[in-house]
C-alpha cells in the first residue's frame, strides 16, 4: 500500500512540475516576443530621430546657402 502511495505521489508531482514547466515557458515566449516588439519600436524611433536631424541639418545649411546668396 506504501508503494502505490508514494507512486500516486511522485506521478502527481511530476505532473504538476510539468504543467508549471509549461505556463513557465509560454510566459517566458510571451515576454521575448514582447521584448523583440519594443526592440524593434526602438530601433524603428532611433531611425526616424537619426533621419529628422538629417533633414533637420539639410534645412539649416540650405538657409545658410540663401542667406549667403542675398547678401551677396
């Protein structure tokens, strides 16, 4: 009777360590996904910032040329 208990015991354990080892990595493949979004957010802002100073940069020595053809 002991060894169908403590077989009753280990089956339920394992079963249960199973079934937390699954939410576990679900949870876990949800936050990598939810990581490599704002990764990509990121790096998709860095881009728009690193092109409007481009353009902002453009403008300014476009004034530049204008005003130097004005006064000249």
């Amino acid at each position: 009777m002991k060894l169908v208990k403590s077989i009753l015991f280990v089956a339920t354990t394992l079963s249960c360590a199973l079934a937390f080892a699954q939410d576990g990595s679900e949870r876990s493949m949800q936050a990598a996904q939810q990581f490599r979004l704002a990764q990509q957010e990121a790096r998709e802002k860095n881009e728009l910032r690193v092109e409007s100073q481009r353009l902002v940069k453009g403008e300014d020595k476009t004034e530049k040329q204008v005003s130097e053809k004005s006064e000249g």
